[in-house]
C-alpha cells in the first residue's frame, strides 16, 4: 500500500499467523476449513461461528452443524460497512451500504442461539455462512450417498434416485431430511 513499508507487512503478516495459531484452540484452521468443504459437498452448506471473546484481540472461530442451523428470511435491515482500495487514487475509502440480511439460529434441544451476517453491526456472535447453489436459504449437496428413490421401473439409489428427484423438486438439505423420515428410512 502507499505510505507503507515492510516492517508494516510484517507487523500484518505477523497477526496474520497469531490469529491463525488462536483462532480455535482444539481445531486447526485445516482441520476446521476440511470439515467445511465436507458440509458443502454432503448437505449445500457450511457454516463458520465467528465470536469475539471479552477482551480478546482476535475472534475465535468454530464450524457449526449444519443440521442445526436454520435461517430467516431476507427481512432484516441492516448496513454493512466494507474499506477498498480505490485504484483511481490509490487510498482507501470505508463504503456503507444497507442490505436485507438473514437471520440466522442454532438449535440444540430446547436452546435457541441468534447470529447475525458477519459483517453487520449488532450484538450477537457473527455467521459466515457458505453454500452451493443460488436457489433459497440453503444449499444444494453436489453428491448424495445411496440415497433410495421411486422410478417408474421401481426402486433406486444414489445418483439415479436424485436424478429422478430433482427433475420433481429442488434438493435442500431439510428438504432431504424430511423425505427420508417422511418415508421411515432413518
């Protein structure tokens, strides 16, 4: 950046590292990034808590379940605040703009906790949430195990059942859930 030199970069690269060797004290960052390319590829999405502990001078982060996680719709107005590099002039300008964010909730038994987009201004933990596909709130699993479906010749499974499924519905990870227990396969 101009102005900068590279005792700059280093002080940068050097929070860089700390912030990965702390970000979770019982997951590696790679451990954690593998579980989340393994929750996009089986369910369409992946999500990624991201809290800032009291006092900490780095957030900590943690895969959530997806199986937990549920959304709202676009609903909630809210301005996100983001800094770029204008390459016109060559500084840095901190842009606003207002958008219509999700809600989004983790639930385990009868507790509820609230998250909000990361990037958003608010009080609760942030969500970075990732998935395949641009259809709804959640995602489209690229793959499904032996998945048993209805053809017209009878039964099938894997890419055959979701092949004939897709061509009715549009594939989600709830959706799918409900069609195996709504057919007393689980």
């Amino acid at each position: 950046m101009p102005g900068e030199d590279d005792s700059t970069a280093k002080e940068e690269w050097d929070r860089a590292e700390r912030f990965l060797e702390t970000c979770n004290l019982e997951d590696s960052p790679d451990e954690i990034v593998g579980q989340l390319i393994e929750d996009l590829e089986s369910t369409g999405m992946g999500n990624l808590e991201v809290a800032w502990p009291a006092g900490s001078e780095f957030p900590t982060i943690f895969r959530m379940d997806p199986k937990y996680v549920r959304c709202t719709r676009e609903s909630n107005l809210t301005t996100i605040k983001r800094k770029r590099r204008i390459s016109s002039t060559k500084k840095i300008e901190e842009f606003s703009q207002e958008i219509y964010a999700r809600r989004y909730a983790m639930k385990r038994g009868t507790s509820v906790v609230w998250f909000r987009l990361f990037g958003t201004e608010g009080t609760n933990n942030q969500i970075i949430p990732l998935r395949i596909g641009n259809d709804g709130a959640y995602g489209e699993p690229r793959w499904f195990g032996n998945a048993p479906g209805r053809s017209r010749s009878g039964w099938c499974t894997g890419a055959t059942a979701v092949a004939h499924h897709r061509a009715r519905i549009s594939f989600s990870a709830p959706v799918l859930l409900r069609l195996v227990r709504s057919q007393g396969l689980n």
